[in-house]
C-alpha cells in the first residue's frame, strides 16, 4: 500500500469547471481535471509532468480548497487497449477525433496529450484523463460514449 496521498475534487473544485472565470492557472486547472480521488502524487505526474511542480500545485488547489483528501477509492475505469502498433494509432485517432468533437478549442492540449502517447499504458493514462473531463463538463452518457469509441 502506498502513503502517497490521493485527493479529490471538492464542490468548489467540480464548480471551478462551469465558471471558467476562477482564479486558477493553466497548470492548476490542467492538474484539477487530473485529479479523480484514484491518482496518487506519482501518478499525476508521470502522466503530465509538463504542468511543472505538480506538489505545489497541490498544494495550491488544497489551501484554497478545490481538492481535499479522498475518502475511499473509486473504481478506475476499464478501457481495454489491443497492444499492436496499428491499435495505438487508431485509438489515438479515435479519441482525439472525440474530444475535439465535444470540446472544440478547449480540448487542444488534451488532444495533443492524446496523440503524443508512445505506449498504450501512456495512452490508457491521457483517455482516463480525457473521460473524466468529458464527464464532468458534458456528462456521464457523453463520458462512456467516449469510453466505448475508444474501445472499439
């Protein structure tokens, strides 16, 4: 068992999503949307080390209160991943393809995140990503429609 600390959204931080006016940096909104009370510290940043320091991020979005620690592990979402060469290109087509579709301009970096994965588990990690901001800024059945997309 890890004592890496896992955190989750808080009310404030599910809300910063809707009012895009919150005072938040890129680096602090592109880590809030990480962060699923599953991840640990770790795991956040192998997946975006780009966002920089992730702990002081943390940090930052725990003092004002858009995350706090989890309480009990959700599930993390099974998106199964054929592990042939011509597979990972077609995922990432197909899942770059859907987030560009329901986002727009907002899903640009998490599209380039997509289509920049060399592995299938860095692949599997940035759709992971990517489910959880289309669930929570369009909903579940939009969520698992991406799910099932990507899974074809």
């Amino acid at each position: 068992m890890s004592n890496t600390p896992v955190f989750a959204k808080t009310p404030l931080g599910l809300a910063s999503f809707a009012d895009l006016s919150a005072p938040l940096t890129q680096a602090e909104r592109t880590l809030l949307i990480m962060i699923d009370g599953v991840k640990t510290a770790v795991d956040l940043r192998r997946m975006n080390p780009v966002v920089g320091d992730s702990d002081q991020l943390v940090d930052r979005l725990y003092r004002a209160g858009y995350i706090a620690p989890a309480t009990a592990s959700a599930p993390r979402p099974s998106i199964t991943i054929a592990a042939t060469e011509a597979s990972l290109d077609v995922m990432r087509m197909r899942a770059a393809k859907f987030v560009a579709h329901q986002l727009s301009s907002y899903g640009d970096r998490l599209c380039r995140q997509i289509e920049s994965a060399q592995s299938h588990d860095a692949l599997r990690d940035h759709i992971e990503v990517a489910a959880k901001v289309l669930e929570e800024l369009k909903g579940r059945a939009v969520a698992e429609a991406f799910r099932r997309e990507v899974a074809q």
